[in-house]
C-alpha cells in the first residue's frame, strides 16, 4: 500500500531506540500486528504506518495515533 507522506495527519519520525518498547505493546493490543507489520527501517516511517493500518483496518490518523501513543 503506497500513501503520500502529506496524508498523516501530523508529522511521523520515530526512534530506534523506543520502537522496542512500542512494538511490545502495540502486539499486546492488537494481536494480529506481525513482527513483519512492525519493522522498523529509519526513514521509512511511512511504510511502517502503511503496514499497520492496513493490517488494522485503521485510517492514517487513527494508525498514527496508534503508533505514537502506543496504543
């Protein structure tokens, strides 16, 4: 699934160094997120929130929010 940058609602940098903690949870919440959903390349951000939405069935701001407050 290919999305424009300018589509999230705000904007979506991550760290590598907290993604860890976020994708334990995010798994914990939504049992269906793969370890392939949830792989994390720096500067690939956008990907990433592809993958998961997609998988979740979630708009982009939802996804995002998701991913940002780990929940």
């Amino acid at each position: 699934m290919e999305i424009d940058a300018n589509e999230v609602a705000f904007p979506f940098e991550m760290s590598g160094n907290c993604w860890d903690s976020q994708k334990r949870e995010l798994k914990v919440k939504h049992s269906g997120l793969t370890d392939a959903d949830l792989s994390f390349e720096p500067g690939k951000e956008t990907e990433l929130l592809a993958r998961i939405t997609s998988r979740l069935n979630e708009n982009l701001t939802e996804g995002h929010y998701m991913v940002y407050f780990c929940g």
